[in-house]
C-alpha cells in the first residue's frame, strides 16, 4: 500500500469533442464581442493510456507516429504540425508544474481540416478533456477553456479568439450558443430550424485556404489598432450607436471597414439571438445574408468560391445564408426550405461547374452536444 494513495484513475480515457459551425458572428470573438455557434456531430475522439516510458502520439488520420522520449517533454522537439495540437498540452501542462506521466495518445477525426469546421479545436479540446480526466486535473469548465486556448495561441502559435474551443466544450444539442467573449459566459438558444420547415445546409467549398493565417492576424492587427486610436479596450466597446462617430474619428479607411464590419456584426448576433429566442427562425435569413455582405465588402475575408456558394444557395430559395469560420475559404451555411434542400445542393454544383470550381460537398447539420466521454 503507497503511503500517499492516488485515487483510481481510468486505465484509458476517451473523449469525443466535436468541430463547429459559426451561425453568426465572426471575427468578433477576439474583439470580446459576441458570438453563437454550434456543435456539429462530427469531431476528433482522444483515447488515453498510460504508457511504459515516453510519450506517443497517433493519428488515425495520417500514418504518422510520433514519440518523444522519457526526458524530452520540457525541451518541445520539433514534431508534425498536427502532433503540436497533442503535444502541446503536454507542454503546457509540463510548465505549468504538473508531472505528466508516460503516455500513449490516439488520436482520430472526421472533421475535414482547412474547411472552416474546426477541426483543430475538436483535436485539442478532444486531448484536453482526456488528460484533465485520465491524470485527475479536475480544471473544471474554465480551466478547460484555458488550457485549450493556450493550446492553440501558446503552443501552436495561431492567435485565434476562443470561439472554437468554447463551443466545443460546451455546446448543447438542440441549441446554438451564445457567447459573450468579454467574460467567456454563455447560454444555450434553442436552434430547431425543422420546426419552421427550414434546414442547416452546408456547404465545404472546399476553396484552397489562401494566406488564412497572415490575413487571420492582419485582421486581428487591424482591429486592436483601431481600438488603440479608438481609445477603447476592444471593438465590443464602440456600440452600433457610436458606429458613426468612431469612423469619423479614424482616417484610415481600412481601419475604418474593419470596425464596421466588427460593431454591425456584434449588432446582429444580438439580434439573432432575440430572433431564435421568438421562435421566428426565418427571421434570422437576412441577418446571416447581411453578414455576408460584411465580411465580403467590408472585412475582406471572402473568396469567389464562397461567394459563389453563398449566391447560389440564396438563388434557390435559402432565407439566409453566409460564409462560416475565419474565411479565405472553407465553409457557407444556408438556411434553406426543407423541401428545397436537394434543389439547392444541385444549384450549389451548378454553380460551381459553371465558374469552373472544384465540386463541394454538401451536407446538413444540426446542433449536437459538447465535448463528452465515450465509453
Ligand atoms: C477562426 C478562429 F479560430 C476563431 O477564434 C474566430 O476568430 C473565427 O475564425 C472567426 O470568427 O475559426
């Protein structure tokens, strides 16, 4: 018998976290604005084992193996792009003081990756959720948003906004989430578009990602500078009231579609959630059009397959529809009749046909739950 008894941990641990579409409200989050996405049904599940020595990271995804050795943890060695998702918690937890055992990590998704869909905070809050439950963390609901957002900016370096990892730990099925990025609450808004004779159709333009990652931080760069000059902590503090006199306060005309773009669109998250929250479903159509038009005309974080998408989908009856995720590519929703929603796939790869895209894939999603064990 040891002295100081551990509790029984699991002997493996396996956690599912699931990707996510943004309904609306994007590039808002690193503004500490407002958001409402959901949890998709596909995801990443993490299974979790206690090792002999080192640590070891697969991925059902790629062939790939990766081991660090017993005394290679604190140093970071180089490892793939995708095993720094892994790893990096590993290293994060390290600096944080906690001695990570021997492990073994398997990882598998069916979240398209450069989609738009988040499959990367699928893989990491997927790791995150495992390790907190396999070593007995016990972060809790904010450390676990922590840790996986620290993930993502600290380890991996990509300086996203929290959105992706919050829905993915804590989305609800049957509802959207409304997040309020300033202090990281958020609630649940029921979203039964079926209800109102009306589906969730997506569409994977499966455009290339071009420069996602430079334009993502001139974006954020952007933003924060305008806030500076502003004089403001962030955009979330400049309200749809001040709109006018902020842009008239900034010379830069950049600077100036940024912030439209930011407050109009914080603007319309809030009116979505009123909208969603009187069961008034097709009214939500012209905001996520709207929406659009922001990102397209006024952010820039469009690309003609996506418009291309977004036009097609609005052509064949959809209330609404907008690119989803960071932009430069990826993904378009539309809500659409439920009687029209072949029709409108079909009009989707007409379109694309016609401008000589790739072929898209087409689906329809509903909101699942959140980050969860699977036994
Ligand atoms: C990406 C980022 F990861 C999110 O944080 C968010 O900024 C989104 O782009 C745009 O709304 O998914």
């Amino acid at each position: 018998m040891p002295r100081n008894p551990q509790p029984e941990r699991p002997v493996v641990s396996r956690w599912f976290a699931p990707g996510r579409i943004n309904l609306i409200g994007e590039h808002t989050d690193y503004n500490d604005g407002f958001v409402l996405p959901l949890a998709l049904a596909m995801g990443c599940t993490t299974t979790l084992s206690s090792a002999a020595d080192g640590w070891t990271v697969t991925s059902a995804q790629t062939s790939d193996e990766v081991r660090v050795d017993p005394s290679g943890l604190a140093d970071r060695p180089e490892v793939p792009d995708w095993a720094t998702y892994v790893l990096g918690a590993l290293w994060l937890l390290t600096d944080d003081g906690v001695d990570v055992p021997p492990l073994r990590l398997e990882v598998d998704s069916d979240v398209p990756t450069g989609a738009g869909l988040s499959s990367s905070a699928a893989l990491v809050c997927s790791v995150v959720c495992a390790l907190d439950d396999h070593l007995g963390l016990d972060l809790g609901p904010a450390g676990l948003l922590s840790l996986s957002r620290r993930v993502e900016n600290d380890a991996v370096g990509a300086a996203t906004g929290g959105m992706d990892q919050l829905v993915s730990l804590r989305g609800e099925a049957g509802n959207a989430l409304f997040c309020d990025m300033r202090d990281l609450t958020s609630e649940p808004v029921p979203f039964d578009p079926e209800a109102s004779g009306l589906t969730l159709v997506v569409v994977d333009t499966r455009a290339p990602h071009r420069h996602a990652d430079g334009e993502y931080a001139a974006r954020r760069d952007g933003c924060e500078e305008a806030a500076r000059r502003l004089g403001v902590t962030a955009l979330r503090d400049v309200t749809a009231s001040d709109l006018d006199d902020a842009l008239s306060r900034l010379d830069d005309e950049e600077l100036r579609r940024y912030v439209r773009h930011v407050v109009t669109e914080d603007a319309r998250v809030l009116s979505a959630v009123e909208i969603m929250r009187a069961g008034r479903l097709d009214g939500l159509g012209p905001l996520l059009t709207a929406s659009h038009a922001s990102m397209r005309d006024d952010f820039r974080i469009t690309v003609p397959e996506v418009d291309t998408a977004a036009e097609a989908l609005l052509a064949a009856g959809a209330v609404g529809s907008r690119m989803t995720g960071g932009g430069f590519g990826g993904c378009v929703i539309g809500l659409v009749p439920s009687d029209a929603v072949d029709a409108a796939g079909d009009a989707v790869r007409r379109a694309f046909a016609g401008a000589g895209f790739g072929e898209p894939t087409v689906f329809t999603a509903a909101p699942e739950a959140g980050a969860r064990p699977v036994s």
